[in-house]
C-alpha cells in the first residue's frame, strides 16, 4: 500500500526532541510511529491506550476517604503542627521550585 497523505503537526519541540530520542533507540522514524498509532486508532476504534488523569493515592484523595479517614488525617495533622513537626507554606513551595525548576 503507498502511502499518499501528508500530516502536519505542531508539537512542542522539546516533546517532539524527546520522542524523536526514544523512537531512534527502538529503530523507529517519526513517521512509522505515527502511521502505527494512526492504524491501532484504525483496528481498535479508538485511542489505543488508557487516557485518564492520574489518581491519588487513596491517603491523599479526600473524595475518597470515608468520615474516619478523613478525620483521623486532620488530627495527625494538627498534632504534627503543634509538635513543630512541620513546614511553613513558603519554605514547602521553595523547596518544590528548587527541585522541579532548578532555581
């Protein structure tokens, strides 16, 4: 079968770059990916891997957690607080900026 039809995308470079990376180490162009995700849409009828957002582990999703779960997660909470086992909002965000932006 000869392929015929052009894509155009636009994608971030830096996704595109990384990808590029990995489809090299499996011996794959850009243009194989593609065509084989475009034929799993094709045989599957749809996207051919689970899109969904991330869940939180169940300890941290409070839409989860039952009345006592809940409860007991504030208490330990308050306890650590007014033992001093704890970290102030501003020193917790510097810190997570530190580690995911280098600064």
């Amino acid at each position: 079968m000869q392929k015929s039809a052009t894509l155009n995308l636009r994608v971030d470079p830096e996704v595109k770059s990384s990808a590029e990376t990995v489809l090299s180490q499996l011996g794959l162009s850009m243009s194989t990916a593609v065509d084989m995700f475009l034929r799993q849409v094709s045989l599957t009828g749809g996207i051919p891997f689970k899109v969904s957002l991330p869940e939180a582990p169940r300890q941290l999703d409070v839409n989860r957690m039952t009345d006592a779960e809940l409860r007991s997660a504030i208490i330990e909470g308050y306890r650590d607080a007014i033992a001093g086992d704890s970290l102030d909002a501003a020193t917790v965000f510097s810190s997570m900026r530190e580690e995911l932006f280098d600064e």
